[in-house]
C-alpha cells in the first residue's frame, strides 16, 4: 500500500503532480491524517494548508497554489 498526494488545477481539474509519501512516514501520516480506523487510509482526502505543509516538509515539493486542489489517496 502506498500513500500518493495528487495535485490538481482547480478550473481544469487535469491532474499535475503525483507525489509519493515515503514508506518511513506512515506512522506520522496516520498521526497527520488524524485516522482512527483501519479502513480510514484507504480512503481519499482533501487536505488542509496545515496538512499540505507538513507533508511538503516531507517530499521536498512544492504543492499547495491557490490554482490547486491537494489530495490524499492510497494505491494498491
């Protein structure tokens, strides 16, 4: 399983940017993600500027525009 940050221009909505959240950051991203259940990774998210910024600290990219919508999901 692998968590991928997905950026999208807002008027377009064409997909940008795919970014993989390292493996070593899982437990911090449960923690950022605030999940509660098991099943709660493996759903989408809109992420907040707070959660865009850490996760920015993370990758070493750039993500968050006003153009932008920044996205969580969870491929196989």
């Amino acid at each position: 399983m692998k968590h991928v940050i997905e950026v999208f221009d807002r008027e377009t909505e064409e997909l940008l940017l795919s970014v993989e959240v390292p493996d070593s950051r899982h437990q911090a991203l449960r923690a950022l993600m605030n999940w509660q259940q098991p099943d709660d990774e493996f759903d989408g998210y809109d992420l907040s500027p707070e959660q865009i910024r850490v996760l920015e600290d993370w990758t070493g990219k750039s993500l968050m525009s006003a153009n932008h919508i920044v996205q969580l999901v969870c491929t196989a």
